[in-house]
C-alpha cells in the first residue's frame, strides 16, 4: 500500500473511530443506572473516557477488566456444503 493510501486509511480510522466514541459517550451519558457494565474494544477507551469527562467532571472508571473476547483456534478446519449438487 502506497504512503497516500495509507493517510487516507489512517485519517478515515480515526474518523470512525472519532464517531463510535462520540456515539458511545452519548449512550453512556443516557443511561439511568449510577453503574453500568461495558464491552468494548480497548481503542476506544481514551476518547469515550476523555468525551464524558468533558460532559460531566465527576464521570469516573470504576474498574477495567481486559479480556479477549474471541480468540483463534491453533488448528481449524471446516467445509461450509452451500451448494447443491
């Protein structure tokens, strides 16, 4: 992939990226419960945390767990059958 197509990747990842944290902060800020559990990828903690703060100074993480939440097999083989013969 050449330099420019690679700007543009990267400009356009952090533009989604950028997005999703807007659109989750708004969520968050929705919710009526005091405590609220989230799962998210981890690349959107900084800016969802930075948007509710600037929203209300008092927002705070409780607790973070990292965990992984889809994990390959070492070894996977299988045939899907979607066509008739």
């Amino acid at each position: 992939m050449n330099q420019d197509k690679k700007d543009k990747k990267d400009e356009m990842d952090k533009l989604v990226l950028n997005y999703r944290n807007e659109a989750l902060a708004n969520s968050i800020m929705q919710q009526p419960n005091s405590k609220i559990f989230i799962t998210y990828g981890n690349a959107h903690l900084p800016g969802t945390y930075q948007i509710l703060k600037a929203k209300d100074p008092n927002w705070k993480i409780a607790s973070v767990k990292w965990i992984r939440t889809i994990d390959t097999p070492k070894e996977y083989q299988k045939e899907l059958d979607l066509l008739e013969e």
